[in-house]
C-alpha cells in the first residue's frame, strides 16, 4: 500500500515527519487522535491532540504530560510533511490525522462516528489518496437505532425500576459515552448519580461549556432514600461485588453498540442493554470510507479482515494492517 504512514511494533509511523499516531509504546513524539486509554499511553516525550480535547488528555496523563493542542484544520509543517488534525465525532477532541507530502494525502481515521453528538465536533469527512479507517463494527448487522428511540428507551426503564423502587444502573464507559447519554437525560425524572470516574470528566466537560444535566457523586450521598428513584451512571469496571453493594435492590444496564448481539448481553449478565455507541455502525463506515475517494484503504481493529474482503469484492485497493498486540482496541472495547 502506498502510503505515508507505517506499522511498526510502536504502532503507526510516519517516517517523513518522525512521529507516530497513538503509540503502543512510548516514543518522541506521538500525534493522539483522542484520550481513551487505548489510544493514548502514557511515557512519550511529547504529545499533539485536538486542542478540544487537550484538558481531558492532560488530566488521563498527568501534568507532567508535555502536550500541545492545536485547533481543527491548522497546519503543521514538520520535516516537509504537512499535518493537520480533523474532527472524528468520536468523542470531544477527538481527531483525525491528515498528512500531507508532495501532493499524497494519507488520513488515519482513529475512533469515528456519524450519528449526532452535542458533546463533541462533528465527523468532518476528508478527501485523500489513502485512508486508514478503523472497522470496529465493521459488519451490515451493526446498523444503530436512531439515540431519540435509544434515550426513550432508557428512560422508560428508569421510569420501571423506579415504580419497584430499584436503583437504576447504567454502565458506560467514563470519557464520551457517559456524557453522550447524559445530555440527553430529562433532569426531572430523578435523581442522576455518577462514579467517581465519571464525575470526573462531567467537571472537564462543565467548565469547557458542554451543558450536562445536574449529578450527584454517589460517593458522597447522604440521603440513601434516593437510591430507589436514583439512575446511576457507572464505568463498566464497577460492575464488581465490592461496589455494588451499595445497590441492595437493583437493575443493571449496559450501553453499547455490543448490545446489539444478543450474546454479549448474556455474557454481561445485565437486565438490560442499550444500543449507542461512540464508533460508527455499517453505513457510517461505508459511508465515511466512499466519501474520502481514497485509492487505497487500510482497516484496524475489530472486523477489518471482514470489511477488507467486502471492499475488495466492490473494486477498492483494500487490505487489513496489523497492529501490535499492545495497539489494539478489544473487540469489546469500553468505548464502543
């Protein structure tokens, strides 16, 4: 594949401008498409993101983090490489990396989605000769719901546990998907608790000037009685014994674009599932992936052996990169 970037067991490199594009390792410089942590790992020397997303990288990375945010569609020259960053619609500041060298254009894609999202800027498709995509959900059975049918649905839920006085829980990954849902909450129909996790990066989206609705860490809950009107919004890493006690009388959800296999929510154990997610379904793929008019298409992650065929089927120049162990999203991702 002609292109500008390369694998290595680092992750993607761009030779030309000496920097990698959300590294596996640590490097020397290293261009991050957005703040979840299997994009972007702590140790390099230096850091590029989104300038949106600058405040929620730096506090995942610490205040020893050298990193620069620059605005969407700015420009930086580096060793005669052009390089600019996009937005993806992942979840705020998230990007794609635009590169430019004697006329070729590479674009690597990171994390993108298509559906609407108040949180964050809208995907931005991008002209280029080669496009680097990610296929997490890269089947025709990945089609999402409309969020208005997704964030109904919910609240109807809520609306039940509450009826049995059962504490509604809802797991969703901490950084973009827990404040996607929560914009589109009604405030009025009770009581909104959060993980530690979560408030934490509801604070960063406040004072950035994203509206969500009010929340109550649940650590800090005085009034237990609220619990059986209460929707608690949890990363899914607290769906543990030691946490959950606090739940005596409880519904368990999920939100992820998994939930749309029926064997994940059973593998999950939860009441219920909620199809949303963060990544783009089929048609924003195929979609996003015709709109470039690329010549050549590399696809990472999840189904891109399967994605790749289907490409190849219709004509296109497509092929599977294989990333490191180490740079991989799991197929079941949090963020998904």
């Amino acid at each position: 594949m002609k292109t500008l970037v390369q694998t290595t067991p680092s992750g993607l490199y761009c030779a030309a401008g000496d920097f990698y594009i959300d590294p596996a390792r640590p490097v020397k410089r290293a261009v991050i498409t957005h703040a979840h942590a299997d994009h972007a790992r702590s140790g390099c020397q230096s850091y590029l993101c989104a300038r949106e997303g600058q405040s929620v990288l730096q506090t995942r990375l610490g205040a020893e983090a050298r990193i620069e945010g620059r605005s969407y569609g700015e420009t930086i020259h580096l060793n005669g490489v052009s390089l600019s960053l996009h937005p993806a619609g992942h979840i705020r500041g998230s990007a794609q990396v635009r590169i430019e060298q004697g006329g070729h254009v590479a674009v690597v894609s990171g994390d993108y989605k298509t559906d609407p999202d108040p949180t964050c800027t809208p995907l931005e498709p991008l002209r280029c000769h080669t496009f680097i995509s990610e296929s997490t959900f890269g089947l025709p059975i990945f089609k999402w719901p409309s969020t208005d049918a997704v964030m109904a649905a919910i609240h109807a839920w809520w609306r039940e546990n509450r009826e049995q006085g059962l504490t509604s829980i809802l797991f969703a990954y901490a950084l973009g998907k827990a404040q996607r849902i929560l914009v589109g909450l009604d405030p009025a129909a009770g009581p909104i608790l959060t993980h530690g996790a979560v408030e934490k990066i509801n604070r960063i989206y406040r004072r950035e000037g994203i509206a969500l609705p009010d929340t109550r860490y649940v650590g800090e809950l005085e009034d237990r009685s609220l619990l059986r009107e209460a929707l608690v919004i949890a990363p899914p890493s607290a769906d543990h014994p030691a946490w959950m006690r606090r739940f005596p009388k409880r519904s368990r959800a999920f939100a992820s674009g998994w939930m749309r296999i029926r064997g994940h929510r059973r593998r999950r154990s939860v009441d219920r599932g909620f199809v949303i997610s963060d990544h783009s379904d089929w048609n924003g793929l195929t979609a996003t992936i015709a709109c470039t008019g690329a010549e050549t298409i590399g696809l990472t992650h999840g189904y891109a052996v399967e994605m790749a065929r289907w490409l190849q089927e219709k004509g296109q120049a497509a092929e599977v990169i294989e990333m490191t162990a180490a740079a991989e999203t799991p197929v079941d991702g949090e963020d998904a």
